[in-house]
C-alpha cells in the first residue's frame, strides 16, 4: 500500500511540471508579478517565511509570502487586471508547505486527504485551514489579491487558498475596503497600461482559532503604475483592522509608517524607478 501511494505521488508531481511552488526566491521564478522584476525589501520577511509562486492549472498567477508561524500571508503581489465573472467557492491550500515532496499546485483539504493519504492535522501543522475560519466573531476571510482584479475564471479561483487570505474586520472587508478594491483602483489605473500591485499586512497583538492564526493589526496596498514608458504613478492605502475606514496616502508615506510598525528596517514596497510621492 505504501509503496502504491508513494507511486500516486510521483505521478501527481509529475504531471505538474515545471519549478516548484514554495520557492527560495521569486525572482528565480516568478518575477514578473514585481515591478521592475523586484520583490519588495527584506523589512518585511518574517522569522518563517515562505515564499509561494501561486500555481494553479499548471499556470503562476501571484506571488505570496506567508508567515509560517503566524499562519498568513504577509503580502500578495499581482498584476491588476480586473474583469467580471462568477466568484469561486472552493478553498484551497498549499501542498508545498507540508514538504517539497508534496504536489506543486494548489489544491482541496479533501483532495490532499484523499488522494495522498495525509490527515488534516498534517496539512494543520504547516497553514491555515479552512476549519479555522469557521464560527468567527467580528471578522471573515479577507483576500489581499481579491478574485475580481483577476482576468479569467483559473486566475479568479487561484485566489481561493488560505495562504492569500487574513481574519479581516468584516464591515471593514464588505465596506471601505471593498470600494477601494472595486471603484478606486478602478479610477486610479484608468490610463494604465500595467498596475503592479502588492497588498499586505501587519501582524497583530491578536488570534483566531484558539490561537492558531494571527489576526491583522493592518491592512495596506499599494500600486505602481505604468502610463507608458516614460510615466509612472504611484499611489497606496492602509487600514487599521479594526474599523471600516481606508487612508490613502502616497507610495512613500505607506513605506514610512510599515517602517514603524514592522520594527525591521526600511521597508521598500517597489523598484525604486517607482515614484514614492
């Protein structure tokens, strides 16, 4: 039987060929998510911190970091590319965090318990479950890369894992939020020719799922436009996760208030061909 399912394995790998998901570096891999090809500085890492090239349907769609220990993403990047479409609802994870033996797509609990033979509490041990975001008070599963800045429906259905998602303050995440999300970008990259976009958090004093996933103290974006090959824009929002109201501010001020409250040096969100004010 063991050796049947360690075959199963082989093959699943198999048949998504191509670099691996839980990468070392995203420049290796999936740059383009970056403008300039450049992630965002070291400031932000945490102490166990994973880097996810978001594969689904043997295609990259985002970048990730996630914080192992705290179990959340710290940012999504992603090129803003909105359309309209229906809204997914089945949640994956990443098999990768549980090993790089693991399949390199994202996939379904269920699929993984089924078809690998692994328990939930292993996939447990390494991310967020869905379990875990069952029953909450105040709060509800918050995307940083949201379904609807995606162009097709695989794209759309990458953003359904739980490394793309954070507790965020429900009228929050339905309210201001969400019209940053829907009608500002929408304004804002009008004359766009590419949006780059890294939305992100701050770890918080708080947890959700007797402690097991931490719970935001902020929420920011932050977006880097290319009008053409001689102008570029920049703009960004933070949010206290605690109330439903967005500031916007420039790519600069955003960069200087994450330096206060991630206490790990200056924080560079983009290339620095991106203009900050």
């Amino acid at each position: 039987m063991l050796l049947v399912l360690v075959l199963l394995q082989v093959c699943l790998c198999c048949l998504r060929l191509g670099s691996t998901e839980v990468v070392t570096s995203f420049k290796g891999t999936c740059p383009q998510f970056f403008f300039g090809r450049t992630p965002p500085g070291d400031a932000l890492e945490p102490d166990s911190a994973a880097r996810i090239c978001q594969r689904y349907k043997n295609q990259y769609h985002y970048a990730t970091l996630y914080d192992r220990n705290r179990r959340i993403p710290i940012y999504s990047a992603y090129l803003y590319q909105p359309s309209h479409g229906k809204r997914p609802n089945i949640w994956m994870v990443e098999p990768q965090l549980m090993g790089s033996s693991y399949p390199k797509e994202m996939e379904p609990e269920l699929t993984l318990m089924t078809m690998l033979n692994v328990s939930q509490n292993e996939i447990k041990k390494s991310q967020a479950v869905f379990q875990d975001y069952k029953n909450l008070t105040n709060c509800n599963r918050g995307h940083l890369n949201p379904s609807g800045h995606q162009p097709n429906p695989d794209s759309k259905a990458s953003t359904f894992t739980l490394t793309n998602i954070v507790p965020q303050y429900e009228k929050l995440n339905g309210g201001q939020w969400n019209d940053y999300e829907k009608s500002v970008m929408a304004t804002r990259t009008a004359d766009c020719a590419n949006t780059y976009v890294v939305v992100g958090v701050v770890p918080g004093n708080n947890y959700i799922a007797k402690g097991r996933v931490n719970k935001p103290s902020h929420i920011w974006s932050a977006a880097c436009c290319e009008v053409d090959n001689n102008h570029r824009r920049s703009w960004a929002v933070i949010a206290e996760n605690d109330k439903n109201a967005i500031t916007l501010v420039t790519l600069g001020e955003l960069e200087e208030q994450l330096t206060g409250l991630y206490h790990k040096g200056a924080v560079s969100l983009f290339h620095s061909d991106c203009p900050r004010n």
